[in-house]
C-alpha cells in the first residue's frame, strides 16, 4: 500500500530553496532544468533530486479586478501552454500574456512520487507571467479537472512532491508571494479538421473578452494549429 506523505501546508519554502537573481525571460524553455528540455539521461538521473535546488523568491504582482479577468489559454499538443488575458489597468484597458508548460511532460517520472490521492487529470505547470509593468516571473501551480481544467498557485504539496518537483523545476527562480486561480467556462477542440470552424468558435468566445485585437488571424491561425484544445474562462491574480 503506498505510504501516506505528510503535507507542508506552511507555506514556507524547504530548507534546501536558495534566492539568487532572475533569468531572463529567453532563458524559460532552454535552461531551468529540464523544463522545455529533451534531454536524453533522464533514465540516468532521478528525477526528483534537487540538482542544483530550484529558487524562490517574493514577488510583487499587478492584481486583476476583484471579479477576475477574461482569459484564453491555448494548450499546445507538446504540452505547453500559451494565453492572454484582458486586465483593466487604472486608466485603460490591457492585455497580459501567460505562457507555461506541463511538468508532466518536461519529466514525467517525477509522478512517481506523487501522493496517492492524486487523480490522473492533476499536474503540475510551470508558469510565466507577463506582468502588466512589463516585468514577467515564473510560478508553480497546479491543475485538475483534464481539459476543463482548473489551474490555482501556489500548488498544495507534500514534502515529497515539492523535491519532485524541485528536481525538475531545477535552477528557475519561482515567485511567491501571491495568488493565481483560473476556472474554465468553455473550451474548443482544435484538433479537428474544420480549421474556420475553430477559429471562428473562438472568436466568438473572445468577442466580448477584449482579447479580439490581440488576436488577430496570423496568431490565431498560428496557435488554433499546434493547439490539442482552446480553454476559456476567467483568471485572478492576488
């Protein structure tokens, strides 16, 4: 029978998490472990070890309305994710990018240490945010629910799967210090033939979204194509 693991609920990150400075936004995909990365010793390394220990750090977030703000999330057939969302600055409107990518798919052996209470639809991303001040951070979260997914950070994680994670996650700093949750409300297969079909049924979920303009048909025709799915709903940041 699999051995309960005791969560760490504090909130606090584990002794083994050092603060060093940012990596750049070009390095999300190329460096910080294997995130984005094939490589090929991945049966020669545990997974999970922390080499060298992922990083954390505070970090100051600009806050959605109280209400969330419109989101479209494309999840990519390799795994990655990319969106945008409409958020309401002080004096005009403005759109924030979000990109990230499945743990699960950088280092699928880390579930292997995984609680046992985890269903098969829950994961772990790695996500960057595109700050409305221009800045960008990068943040674990969690998801649940398959496509009609769920997604909150910080994750809630036992001792265990946060080395597992850790190992993967390797020398990324992630932010702390705030709140993500995105909910679903719609979603788009993108996987079938009717290209027109999909671009036109997300266009109309984003007509009233203020995402319209950042769409427009180079990009859409550009995601809608390497896309598994398109999830709309809404996203809070705190």
């Amino acid at each position: 029978m699999p051995r309960t693991k005791r969560r760490n609920r504090s909130g606090a990150a584990p002794s083994y998490f050092e603060v060093h400075p940012w990596q750049s936004k070009d390095d999300y995909g190329e460096q910080g472990g294997v995130i984005g990365d094939d490589r090929g010793d991945a049966d020669e390394q545990t997974p999970w070890q922390p080499l060298p220990p992922v990083q954390f750090r505070p970090a100051t977030i600009t806050p959605t309305p109280e209400d969330g703000a419109e989101c479209v999330l494309f999840v990519k057939t390799t795994g990655g994710i990319v969106g945008f969302f409409a958020d309401a600055a002080e004096h005009a409107a403005s759109t924030r990018r979000i990109t990230g990518k499945y743990l699960a798919v950088a280092e699928g052996a880390y579930r292997e240490a995984l609680d046992c209470t985890r269903d098969s639809s829950w994961d772990l991303l790695v996500l960057c945010l595109h700050d409305a001040t221009g800045e960008h951070v990068y943040v674990l979260a969690e998801a649940h629910g398959g496509d009609f997914m769920t997604i909150t950070a910080p994750p809630d994680l036992t001792s265990e799967e946060m080395a597992a994670a850790a190992g993967c996650v390797g020398s990324m700093t992630l932010a702390t210090g705030f709140g993500l949750r995105f909910e679903c409300r719609a979603l788009v297969n993108a996987e079938i033939d009717d290209r027109e079909l999909v671009k036109r049924q997300v266009r109309e979920e984003t007509a009233s979204s203020g995402l319209t303009d950042e769409l427009d048909e180079t990009t859409l025709c550009r995601l809608s194509s390497c896309s598994s799915h398109v999830v709309f709903g809404r996203i809070e940041l705190r």
